[in-house]
C-alpha cells in the first residue's frame, strides 16, 4: 500500500511575508491531513530570504497542535549544529506533548552557507562532521534512555562521562527516527544504527538507487526497527491539465535557477518566471532542473512516481511542491492523494 507524506519547506514568496509562509505551513498541514498524508515533515534552513523554516522543533509543535491525526516531525534537524542532548530534550518534550506523532529526521547538512554554519555552532569547539556519527549515537542513546528502559543509569556504560544523565522529561515512547540523505553517506550511517532512512531524489536524482540499495544491503537491527524502512521525497507539481502543471512549475524552477547561480531570493511569481528573460545558457539548466522534479496530470505523475518506487524498491513518498500560489499548492496535494488513492481515516 503507497504512502504519501509531506515535506514542507515554509517557502517565502515574492511579495509575500514570513509570517504568510508559516501561516500557509498550518494551513497546508491540516489539508493533508485531511487528504489522508502519513507525515507532515518541517526542513530547517538558516540565513535565507526562501523559507521561513529556520527551526523545526518549534514548527513541529505549532503543526501538530494544528492537527489531530497526521504524524509530525523534522524533515529534517540538522545534527551537527547542535548538542544530542538538546536535540534530545527537545524532541522529550514533543512526544511528551503529542505522544505517537513525533518523527525526529536527522541530516547533516548545513542547512545556510559556511559563516551560517559557523555563526550556528557554540564556539571553538563546535562538532566536526566527521563526528556525526558519533553524535547520531548519543543521540539515540539519550532517546531510549529516557524511555526507562535503561534503567535508572540509563544507556551508557559504566565508564562513560553520561552516565546517569538523562535526556528529560522522561516518559514512555519515543520518537520515529529518521536519517535524511542525498547520497551514500546517510544511508549507511542509517543502516549502522537501524534506523530509516529518506533518500532526497529531489536533491540527487543521479545517484540512482545506490543510497538505498546500500541502505539495505548494510542495515542492522535495533530496538526501534528489526528491518529496514526506506522513503524516497520527490519534487512534484500536480494540476488538472500538463500545461497547467508545467506552467505553475516554473516558478519553483526559475526560483531553482538562480539558487544554482547564487542568487536565490524569494519565490517569483508565475508570470514573472514566463516573462523571464532566459539566456541560451539558462535555457540549458532551465531543461536540467524541470527533469528533478514530477510536473503533470494526476495519472501522468502517479505513473512516474510507482515507477520511481518500484525501481527504488519502496511505495513510501515524501512530497515536496512549491507553488507562488498557496491554492496551487493544496490543489496539487489533493489531486495526487485522489490519483494514489490515498484516504485519511474515517
């Protein structure tokens, strides 16, 4: 059975405001849970005039109070900016608040440019990514401790600096984990630790089916998952007609442009990107980008997404659309939960 989910990037658009994006966030959440959405998922991004997502955790909350149902979570934290231990009691505190809803995804990306990255980090002793790693197992380790399972001395050795430290408030259950990858690299960290794993096809479509392959070909056990749980998030715009789709596509993929050239602002409008004017060169990465994504009728765009799932070997899609217009947007969620048949429960 094919599950959709949702990864929502709080787009800003041209002549719009923040606060609009995060409004259209809560808003576009409560559609797909009524469409029938598994996951409403929250991207974090740093220094930027495109989104307005800058913090996850607290999006997290805001979404799920707006909801009853949907499953809610982090599409995703990017690790290495942060203490496990935080992240930890952050995400504590959300399941504690919505218990068997929260999903804690994990990257390891920047999220912002290099002096985003630095200004981010606590210091000089800020982590290096080559430790993340080990920072995905502290992490863990707090999160399964403070379920009580540990015991009162929690997860860690005896000879280990945490011992005795707990990860509060403590309390039953814990957060889906997620690992969220473009390539190889978070797929096998994924399956070192057990956990699922989220391949971003719409950030690397030219790795072909090697991060999940290498995902379950390398995956091990753990308390959370006894085998391996693949995903695949795609880009995706569905309207009633193919020229519709493509036309209100070409605000995201003129927007995709000029991030490419350094020179990413706010979401442009669909006409500004029809009147834009495209040199031979643009032309070429123009045709480059409309390939990343899905763009088409509800059939043209469900057959390439079972296509893609089953070359891929999974029927779990997390969605990524953005539309100028936040009508578009639902509109496109709606049409493709009717085409995949999904349906909230009654």
């Amino acid at each position: 059975m094919v599950s959709l989910s949702v990864l929502d990037q709080s787009p800003i658009r041209k002549g719009g405001t923040a606060a609009e994006a995060i409004a259209n966030t809560i808003d576009l959440a409560r559609q797909a849970e009524r469409f029938g959405y598994s996951r409403y998922w929250l991207a974090e991004h740093h220094n930027t005039s495109s989104f307005a997502g800058s913090a996850p955790e607290i999006l997290i909350a805001a979404v799920a109070a707006a909801t009853g149902r949907i499953r809610v979570g982090s599409g995703g934290v990017m690790l290495p900016h942060y203490s496990p231990l935080k992240v930890a009691e952050c995400f504590r505190v959300l399941e504690t608040l919505y218990p068997g809803r929260i999903d804690l995804g994990l990257g390891r990306a920047p999220g912002g440019d290099l002096r985003t990255t630095r200004a981010l980090q606590p210091g000089p002793q800020a982590y290096d990514v080559g430790v993340f790693p080990q920072q995905v197992e502290l992490l863990r380790q707090f999160l399964e401790d403070s379920t009580g399972l540990q015991g009162e001395e929690g997860g860690f050795p005896g000879d280990h600096p945490y011992l005795g430290l707990h990860a509060t408030p403590r309390g039953p259950g814990m957060p889906d984990l997620w690992m969220l990858g473009s390539g190889g690299d978070g797929a096998i960290i994924a399956a070192q630790f057990g956990m699922a794993y989220c391949f971003a096809h719409f950030i690397n479509q030219d790795a072909g089916t090697q991060p999940l392959d290498a995902y379950r070909r390398n995956f091990r056990a753990s308390r959370g998952l006894a085998g391996p749980r693949g995903s695949i998030a795609v880009s995706v715009t569905v309207a009633d007609t193919e020229e519709e789709a493509k036309r209100i596509a070409a605000s995201r993929n003129l927007w995709v442009m000029h991030l490419l050239q350094n020179r990413a602002g706010a979401f442009p409008s669909i006409e500004e990107a029809l009147d834009y004017p495209y040199t031979d060169e643009d032309k070429i990465m123009l045709r480059a980008i409309e390939q990343r994504g899905f763009a088409g009728t509800p059939e043209q765009v469900r057959g390439r997404l079972l296509a893609l799932g089953e070359a891929h070997g999974v029927d779990d899609f997390v969605v990524l659309t953005i539309t100028y217009d936040q009508k578009d947007r639902v509109r496109s969620y709606e049409l493709l939960a009717e085409a995949m048949g999904v349906k909230a429960p009654s």
